[in-house]
C-alpha cells in the first residue's frame, strides 16, 4: 500500500512533471525518493549536496506551490542527503540535513505561503548560511583532471619556462593574478593539456573546497547542443556560473561555430566579472586565430598568453626518463638519447615510440638494444602523421631548387629565387594554417598581399607553363609524404 508520504509525492511530481520539461524531469525529479511525512514535514532523499543546491537555486518555487497544494499552507520540506558512496567513501552516511525551504532569494524576499523555520539551522561557523553542511563540498563537480599530468611529473626546460611558472602562480592564486585568462599555446603534442591539468590539481592541492572543471572545447560545445535539444539551456549555463576554476582545452575548435562562441563569451564575462580563473589551450596565439570572433579574442588578450615551445634535446631525454622511471622500467640511455635525436618536434610521438620498444621487447621477450630501438623508431617516424610546417615546406622547396635557405628568404629579385619563394608561400597557404601574414613574414619579411599575389601566380603559372606545372606535382608529393 502507498504510504501517505509516497501519496503526497506522488501528488508533487504531477504538477511538477506538466511544469517542466521531461529532461529536466528525469534529471532532478526522478531521482528523488520521498522517505518520511512528519505531520506537515514530508523529507526527500537526494543523491548529493549539488543535488540539493540545484533544487534549492532552480525549483524552489516549483516545489513550495506543489507542497502548499499537497500539505496546505504550513507545508514543509526537509532533505536527506544520501552522498554517492564513490566519491565520499568517508562520509558518514546516509547524511540528514535539515534544511527548511528557503534560498539566498528567499531570505531577501521571504515567502508568504512558505513558513521560514529556523530551527534546524545548522550551528557554528558558517554564519548566516543555514545550507553549508559543514564537511560536505560546496558542489559535487567531479573536475575531470588526470593524476598523472601534475607539475612533479612536468619537466621543466628554457621550452616552457614563462607558460610553466604562470601556471604555477595560477595553481597557487587562481583568479587573484594578473593571468587571466591563461591562455597556453604551441603546437601538437608539446604538453598543453598536461599543463593545464596539472595547474587544476594545484589548485585542488591548495583549495580543496574551489570547483574546478576541465573540459575541452569539444564537450563544451557537445554539452551546449545537447542543452539546446533538450531545452535546458539555463541548466547548462548555470552549472559552467558556478564554476571556480575553469578549463577548456583546444579553444581554437570553437572556430566556426559562432553560437558556442556567444555562449561562452557570456560565460567568460561573467566567471571573469566574479574573479573566477580562466585557463585556455590552443594551436595558436590568439593574434593568428581564425574563426574566432574579435570579442572573443580580445578577451583572450586580456591575461597572459604563453607557449611551449620544442624541447631541445636535454629536455626531451628528461622527460624520457621521467617516464620510464614513472613507469618503472629500465632501458639503456644510449636508447633514449636515440628516441630523444630521432624524433625531434613532439613529446607525445616520443612517448609513443618509447612505449612501442618496451611492447615489442616484452612481446618477443628480446632485450631492448640499439638494433630493436632502430628498427621501432624507424617504423614510428614513417608511421607518424606529421604537421606540415612553413619551416618544413621552405626546406623541402631549397631542397628542390638546389637554393640556400638564407637566399630564398633574402630580398633577391632572381627570376629561380622568386619562383622559389612563391612556391614556398602557395604550399604554405594550401598545408598550413597560418596566415597570409605570417607566411609572408616567415617567408622573407613579405607582407600579406605579397603572399596573395605569389599564389596567384603559381596558379596562373600551373596552368600556362607545363614545366612549372611537373615542379608543383612533384614538390607537391614530397611535401605531403614528410
Ligand atoms: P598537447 O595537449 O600540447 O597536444 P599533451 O599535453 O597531450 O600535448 O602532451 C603529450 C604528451 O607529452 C603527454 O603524455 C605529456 O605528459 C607529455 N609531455 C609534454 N610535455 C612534457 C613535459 N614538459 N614534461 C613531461 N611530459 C611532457
Ligand atoms: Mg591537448
């Protein structure tokens, strides 16, 4: 048989359920568990602390109309927070809080239907807030940060000095420097987000009580659309507000998707108005983003940008051995320094080869020597997909031409030098993502409608002269395949 608490919910979750939208039904109703109906008193268990925090922010108006219809004028809630067992295994539980409905609004503005019982406040330190549960996180955001990406296991090198010790005073001081937002940049695999997490965990490390959430720009936007489609915006923007320390990893992936981008030009505004901290990651420095709206990026200018830069060879034999010492294997040094001369441009190729050579000796329980490393890295390096870089391309076009470098970017109005130096831009604008005005400038101080004019060119040359036409085709395949 029902009993007369289970009635009375019931009776809740019937206006409930025709005021709001299913999604946000399944997400705060449904797991809700009447468990007690005290004279005028019914007591819901919630799953969480966050979980009553949301109810008490969003739907407290909700839920003091439906009681006052269920219980009369005198009605009233209690919560029993019964804590996820997974992330509070230390938790005496199930917790009971006694918390009369009412809400920071509701102490500005109390309500008329809605006695305000102050009895069970909570004593002690907390003052006047009768809702902070001493012991309990204020929000039960897990912050997605990887152990293993902290600052001891972050080798430090002249690469990444200034982006390092910036994210050092952030861990320290979140929200109270002047680098705000930090914005890290460098190319593939050079430690961004290894970087960005570490700067959480120290922020963890020295507050535990501050929400920290790491997301890339990616969830982000996935989350967003899923807000859109399931008509709870609001939720989504009120649960990124209530964020201490924000991460969003690869920001350049908001290019071209200029509804991400407004929403989280708000978001910004608004975290950043609130002295929360601002940690970005991205392929480039704002100056040479493209798809990114000018508000945006103004806002990005506004803290410090920093990159990492390639690690030069100690460095990269360092991190090396960090690695193997992390994972506690051993391996010849002449090995490493060889991983650490082959592969040159990214850690995260580097790693992959190290972990190749210990798979290949324990699967075929060889030992690890010069030979094996050779012939693994050898694979890896042809294997691996490699940027193409402007640096690359104007290699690979001297290379062609039998032309030093230095010559190609000199002032020379040489008929080969010219073409040479046109061809290098066109590739340049056809591989990589720079802009015109950075190709111009790598490409010999030239500025950008120089870079327009040279790809035309090449275009017009491609289909009037043959000769020229077999040079682009064959420099072509040998960019592509590096
Ligand atoms: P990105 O985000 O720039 O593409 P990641 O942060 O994913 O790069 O780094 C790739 C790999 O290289 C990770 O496993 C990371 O731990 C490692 N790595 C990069 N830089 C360093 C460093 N300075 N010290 C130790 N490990 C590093
Ligand atoms: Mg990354």
């Amino acid at each position: 048989m029902e009993q007369g608490y289970e009635k009375v919910w019931t009776g809740c979750l019937a206006v409930i359920r025709d005021n709001i939208s299913q999604n946000a039904y399944n997400t705060w109703f449904a797991p809700i568990r009447p468990v007690r109906l005290n004279k005028n008193i019914l007591t819901l268990q919630v799953p969480s602390q966050f979980f009553y925090e949301w109810l008490e922010e969003h739907y407290i108006d909700l839920l003091k109309k439906t009681i006052k219809k269920e219980l009369g004028p005198n009605g009233r809630l209690e919560y029993s927070i019964v804590m996820d067992n997974t992330c509070h295994a230390n938790q005496p539980q199930p917790f009971t809080v006694h918390a009369p409905t009412l809400n920071k609004k509701a102490l500005k503005n109390p309500p008329i239907s809605m006695p305000v019982e102050m009895s069970h406040e909570p004593k002690g330190v907390h003052g006047l807030n009768p809702f902070v549960i001493p012991g309990l996180k204020k929000l039960n955001v897990h912050p997605q940060l990887i152990d293993s990406y902290n600052f001891d296991n972050f080798i430090q090198g002249d690469c990444n000095r200034l982006a390092r010790s910036a994210g050092i005073a952030v861990g320290q001081n979140p929200g109270k420097t002047s680098f705000n937002p930090l914005l890290i940049y460098s190319g593939n695999g050079l430690g961004k987000t290894h970087l960005v997490h570490a700067i959480g965990i120290e922020v963890k490390d020295h507050y535990p009580e501050k929400t920290v959430l790491y997301v890339t720009a990616e969830q982000f936007t996935n989350q967003f659309i899923d807000s859109i489609r399931n008509n709870n915006q609001n939720d989504f923007v009120h649960f990124y507000q209530m964020i201490d320390v924000l991460i969003v990893d690869d920001i350049h992936c908001l290019a071209g998707k200029p509804k991400t981008q407004d929403v989280f030009f708000h978001l910004f505004n608004q975290l950043h108005q609130n002295g929360k901290q601002i940690i970005i990651t991205s392929d480039m420095p704002p100056v040479e983003m493209s798809g990114i709206e000018p508000r945006l990026l103004s806002r990005f200018k506004w803290g410090l940008s920093a990159d990492l830069q390639v690690p030069d060879f100690e460095t990269r034999i360092a991190i090396l051995q960090k690695k193997i010492h992390n994972d506690g294997v051993e391996m010849p040094q002449e090995v490493l320094e060889l991983i650490g001369s082959k592969i040159k441009t990214n850690v995260r190729e580097m790693e992959g080869a190290l972990i190749s050579i210990l798979a290949q000796s324990s699967m075929n329980k060889k030992d690890i020597t010069m030979k094996l490393a050779a012939s693994v890295i050898d694979k890896f390096v042809k294997n691996a997909p490699r940027e193409i870089t402007i640096d690359y391309i104007q290699q690979a076009v001297c290379k062609y031409f039998d032309l030093p470098l230095d010559k190609m970017k000199s002032a020379s109005r040489k008929r080969e030098t010219v073409q040479a130096r046109q061809l290098a831009m066109y590739f340049s604008k056809i591989y990589t993502k720079s802009s015109l005005a950075v190709i111009g400038n790598k490409c010999g101080n030239k500025d950008h409608a120089t870079v327009l004019h040279a790809c035309k060119t090449v275009k017009n040359l491609i289909d009037t002269d043959k000769r020229f036409k077999k040079y682009v085709a064959e420099l072509q395949n040998i960019i592509k395949i590096v």
